[in-house]
C-alpha cells in the first residue's frame, strides 16, 4: 500500500526514538493512509488518501 497521500503529499518521516535510558534508535512516522474510490477530474479513480484530507472534505468520495 502507498505511504503517500495523493491529495496533500504527506509521506513517512523519519526520526529519532529516544528511550528512557537515553537510548537512541531510528524510527518513521507514518501517515494514515487509506485506499478509496474518490472523482477524479470527474471520474470515478481508486486513490490513496491521508484520513486529513478525507476527514477535512478535499476528497469527494464516490458512492
């Protein structure tokens, strides 16, 4: 499945995790990102998209 979301561009960041004894390890942080069938320049198209954007309504959903 994509990390990326198609309608705003937010993708997995990457850090640092930093335990309680001060331990540091890498880590990502990733989007959720849902598959739905959205219109697409009037077309019904299967797109990925972050839970933002579907929540906010810059994705017309189709039913």
């Amino acid at each position: 499945m994509s990390r990326k979301c198609e309608c705003c561009g937010k993708g997995v960041v990457f850090g640092g995790q930093l335990s309680h004894s001060h331990r540091r390890s890498n880590r990502n942080w990733k989007p959720n990102v849902q598959k739905v069938k959205a219109i697409v320049n009037g077309t019904p198209k299967k797109i990925s998209v972050c839970t933002r954007c579907l929540r906010s309504g810059k994705v017309q959903r189709a039913v």
